[in-house]
C-alpha cells in the first residue's frame, strides 16, 4: 500500500470524525499554540536585551559621583587622572541637564550633554549631517551645538547645520546632527543637545562633572578597566565609598537576559506538558478508533491488507490529527504571540521557522503516540476481529 | 503458477485444529484429508459446531492449523509468517462471508477495490477490474452507492465482486444466504452457479442441504471429521 492511499484512508476516516477529531485537535493545539507563543517571548525578550546593549554602547562602563560635603564633583583634569588605567580605550566626562531648546517660534524641552569629543564614540553616536564637537570647540568654549534627530524633527530644522538656536536663552550655532539611535531602558536616544564641556558652565551654571563614561577597549578587558578605575577612585575620595559607584552595564544586562531566559525556559517546559497531554489525547482517541474498528480490521486484513499497512494506516491518522493539531497551533501561536508582544511592548513574534517546526514537531508526536494503537491494531487476528 | 485443469488446487493431509477450552483441549478438525480440485464447486455441509468455520478458517488461511499439512495452488501454506499468510490471502482467496463484510463508510466501488490496493495496483488498473467485477454481478449502475442503500442481496453481490476483482484461484463462501430470505438466497446461488460453471473454483461452506445441493460435490463434516456425500472424485 502506498503512502497517498494511507493519506486518504485517514482523511477518510478523520472526517467521519469530525466532532472527536476537532476535540483532539484542540488538544494538540493548545499545547503547540503555548509552545509557541513562549518560545517567541523568549525571541522577543532576548531581541530586545541585545538592542538596549547597543543602544548604550559597548563595554562600558559608567562613574557617578554622588559625594557629599568636600568632594561632590570631579573636575575635567579629575577625571583625565582617574581614567589614565591600560586597556581604556575611551572616556568621556560629562555634565548633563535638562533645557529648553529653542529655535524660532517652536521650542522644545530637551536633555543637554555636555562632554568632550569622545561622547560619541563611547555612546555609540553617528554623525547623520555635518560633525560632531571637536577638541577644538572645546579649547576656545565654542557655542556649538550637536543635536539628536528627535530634536531636529520637534524643532522643524529641515536643514540645522549652520542655523542658530538658543539653549536656555544662550545662542548656540548646529554644527552637526546625530543619527536615529531609538530607545533604549533609559529612554529615547535622540532627544538630546551636545555641547562642549567647557562651556557647560554657561548653559548649566555649573561645571562640576557628576557622570564619566569609560569604555574598555575590548570585553576581557572591562573587568581589568573596572577593577583599576574602583581602585582610582577610592584613593581620590579617600576611602568614602559612598561617593562614587561604577556601574557596569553589560553585568546588568547579563543578569536581565539570565533572568528572562530561565523564566522563558520554564514557561517552555509547562507549555511542553501540555503537549504532552495533547499526545495523550491522540493515543486515547487512537485506541479508542482501534477499538471500534476491530471489524474494520478483520475485514482488511482478510482481503490481504499486511500488519504494515495497517499499522500505516493508524500512523498516518495519528500523523494526521496532529499535523491538524500543529497548523492550528501555530496559527493561535502566531496571533497569541503578535498579541503578547503587544501587550509586553517587546517585538515577540512567531518565525515561520517556529510554525514550521511546531507543526513537523506535533506530527512527530502524533506518530509517537499513535505508535501503540497502531501496533496494537496490526496485531490484531483476523479470525477474531472478524467475529467483532 | 497456474496448474493444468483439473489439478489439486486444495490438498489437505491429516490436517488437525485443536484448542484448549477450560484446561481441556478438544479436536476441532480430527486428522482431515481433501482433495479439491480446480474448478470445484463444492460445498460443506454440516451442523454449528460440527468444526465448518473451523475448516474455513484454515481453508482461508486466516488461522493456521495445529499439525498436517495445507498446499493450496502448489503452496505449503500451514507454516507461513503472518505477512506471507496476508500475501496469500490477497492473490490467492476471495471471500464471501454470511454478514457480507463491507465497510459501511466506503462506496461501493471503494469496497471492491480494496484487495486491489492492498496488492499495490496501479489506479487505472484498479478501476478496470472493479467496474469489470461489479458488472459481472449486475451492479454497474451502483458503483457510487453506499452498502447501506443497497438491499441485502446487492450488498452480497458487491462482496462477491469484491471476491473476484482480484481474480484468485479460490472462492471461499461462508453461509453467503445465511442472512438473506429465500428469493435473493436463490439469486445469489444462481450468480455462484454461474460462477462455478465458468470454471471457478468455489467452496461454499453451510448448515443448509438444500443449498449445498446446488453443488456439485458435497461433502459432510461432523465432529471435526469428513466424511464424502456426493460427487467424490476417485
């Protein structure tokens, strides 16, 4: 007997069924649908963590000075001194604050960094129109201003470079426009002002740097830098521990991707049950079937049907119903996890890889636990099912 | 394959069934010896539990005997595996039963043409035969029935074409008027006499003398023993 004989046969048989059939298919489906739908959070989750690493920047490493009394704040030459440690690649002090930007008749309120050239390369920044701040702005306290893109558009800047703008009422000339970046845990990425660190004073009334970004130069090297700057800082506050922390944030990230994918993991198992349970929906309404159809069998088997083709037959049954179980799982899976993802704000999707294993997979299990019925069946006397 | 006309399609040599009922173990077929030959139309006659299912069930080698020895068509069958059973069974037997055997979910076509599957014939040849086998039986105009819109007697015709769409050297009827009243019995017997002349080989197992009658060699069995009535060939 061939394959696409079995094929019909099932279907056959499936659609006499139709009322059990959609009950066990339902089985399967909600265990496939929960399959996934976990494994696309998972994805989702996992997508999201790595796009908030980039979004702040590779290998890096943050100092916030919090000190009180004396020392509450560093100063640019400071912050030179501590960062002077192997393997730093760059750093970047900075003194941040909140504006208004203003340009025109549109304003908008806006953060402001005010920091050196190397802002850039430890935030992970693209210059999209004209240049960033140079050494050089820096060196004669230039009012020049670069802006991130969310800027650009709230102001109406259809060409900034070269325009004027005023920050807190001080006038400041564009030099340059960041890339979009997008969000990241903190928050939007281009909704901020960069000036030179020099002139912070003017803008902000203040030149005490509270924030230093240090990038290692490499992800062996970030434990070392850590390790060293900690060490830096502890002789320039004077054993006050208090006053200053490093934050390291890929050991966070590390630690939320950990997290997540071990909650993930374990809604996977659960969801795995439930395929389970699927399956034994398949094996009881498969022995059932077999049960019913011991005539059946008795009457195929005397017209010369083989213990294979009847145990083909009864597999591709199973098969079927949970291939039938597999694509209406992946269907509800995908809309469940498009829903999900909405729900969680995290880009939780279905691949059509996923569908197409689930689907593979609950055939697979169908055939596993359509096994013994079938078995059973084939094994049947025909001399006594005919008597059935 | 084929043997000459006239030879032993059937040979059975002190052929015993025994089983074991309540610890005790009783002689369903007591050392039987036939000979039949092709082209035969012969029937057995015999009470219930005189051992005739017994011996048809052997007979269609869908049970296999205790001790002695079954050629059917030149083939020592008695020790055949499981699957080769099945292979014989297909080529080699069709079958009529008393309650027709069909499945009620397939057409009437579908039913007839399974044997045919199972020996792996291509779909065009399939069709051929079947509607070939149907018309012989005068039911070429059912083809996409159901069984259970037919009447009793057609249903038994359909299993008859069933039995010969695959052409095999042996009918194998039991009781086939068994569950019919007595005009379709006579035109089902009419249809296997037809048969039979046309040279088929056809044992045709029942409890009713007056269809085994209508054969033209019969022979009795009691207690699991044979005994020749009519038509012996020497």
């Amino acid at each position: 007997m061939k394959l696409t004989q079995g094929l019909r046969m099932a279907w056959h048989s499936v659609y006499s069924q139709r009322m059990r059939t959609a009950l066990t298919v339902l089985g399967m489906m909600i265990g496939i649908a929960s399959v996934t739908i976990m494994v696309a959070i998972g994805n989702g989750t996992a997508e999201q963590v790595k796009s908030q690493m980039q979004g702040l920047g590779t290998n890096l490493l943050t100092v916030n000075v919090v000190g009180r009394g004396a020392t509450t704040s560093i100063s640019l030459e400071d912050a030179e001194a501590l960062v002077d440690i192997e393997g730093v690649s760059a750093s970047a002090p900075v003194i941040t604050g909140n504006v208004t930007a203003k340009y025109k008749a549109a304003t908008y309120s806006t953060s402001i960094a005010a920091s050196t050239p190397s802002y850039a390369k430890v935030r992970e920044y693209e210059v999209a129109q004209g240049r960033f701040i140079k050494e050089i702005d820096g060196a004669f306290a230039q009012k020049v201003a670069v802006i991130g893109s969310e800027v650009a558009e709230e102001l109406e800047l259809s060409d900034p470079v070269g325009e004027k703008l005023t920050l807190g009422g001080i006038p400041y000339t564009i030099v340059g426009v960041l890339a979009e970046k997008g969000s990241s845990s903190g928050g939007s990425n281009d909704n901020l002002v960069v000036v030179p660190i020099q002139t912070a004073r003017v803008v902000l009334q203040t030149n005490a740097i509270r924030t230093l970004y240090v990038q290692a130069a490499g992800e062996q090297q970030v434990d070392s830098v850590q390790s060293a700057l900690e060490f830096n800082l502890q002789r320039f506050f004077r054993n006050d521990e208090n006053s200053y922390s490093v934050f390291n944030q890929a050991d966070l990230l590390e630690t939320v991707t950990a997290v997540s994918t071990s909650m993930s993991t374990m809604l996977t198992y659960v969801a795995g049950i439930s395929l389970l349970v699927g399956g034994i929906g398949i094996m009881n309404m498969m022995l059932v079937s077999v049960t019913e159809r011991t005539r059946e069998i008795g009457i195929r088997k005397s017209l010369g049907a083989k213990r294979r083709d009847i145990m083909l037959q009864f597999l591709v049954e199973a098969a079927l119903i949970g291939g039938l179980g597999g694509i209406a799982g992946a269907a509800a899976g995908a809309g469940g996890a498009g829903y999900a993802g909405k729900l969680m704000d995290s880009p939780a999707s279905a691949s059509t890889d996923i569908m197409l294993l689930a689907v593979a997979f609950s055939m697979g299990v169908g055939v596993l636990f359509g096994f013994l019925p079938a078995r059973r069946a084939s094994k049947l006397n025909p001399v006594d099912a005919l008597r059935h | 394959m084929m043997s000459a006309p006239g030879s032993s399609l059937i040979r059975l040599e002190q052929l015993c069934k025994s089983y074991t009922m309540g610890g005790q173990s009783f002689l369903a077929l007591d050392h039987i010896t036939l000979d039949v030959r092709e082209g035969d139309f012969m029937a057995v006659v015999g009470p219930s539990g005189s051992g005739k299912s017994t011996l048809m069930n052997v007979l269609g080698c869908l049970d296999q005997p205790s001790s002695g020895t079954y050629y059917l068509d030149g083939v020592e069958v008695e020790r055949l595996s499981d699957n080769k059973l099945a292979t014989i069974r297909n080529q080699k037997i069709g079958f009529i039963f008393q309650q027709y055997h069909l499945l009620p979910k397939l057409r009437v076509i579908d039913n007839v043409e399974l044997p045919l599957i199972y020996r792996g014939m291509s779909r065009r040849e399939r069709r051929e035969r079947t509607i070939e086998a149907l018309q012989k039986v005068g039911l070429g105009d059912k083809l996409h029935h159901l069984p259970s819109q037919l009447s009793g007697g057609q249903q038994q015709r359909v299993a008859i074409a069933r039995a010969l769409a695959g052409q095999p050297p042996l009918l194998l009827a039991d009781e086939p008027t068994g569950a019919l009243d007595s005009r379709t019995s006579r035109e089902v017997m009419a249809l296997l006499q037809e048969l039979g002349g046309e040279g088929n080989t056809i044992v045709l197992i029942t409890h009713d003398p007056a269809v085994a009658a209508q054969a033209r060699r019969v022979v009795r069995i009691s207690d699991g023993r044979l005994t020749e009535e009519k038509g012996a060939v020497s």
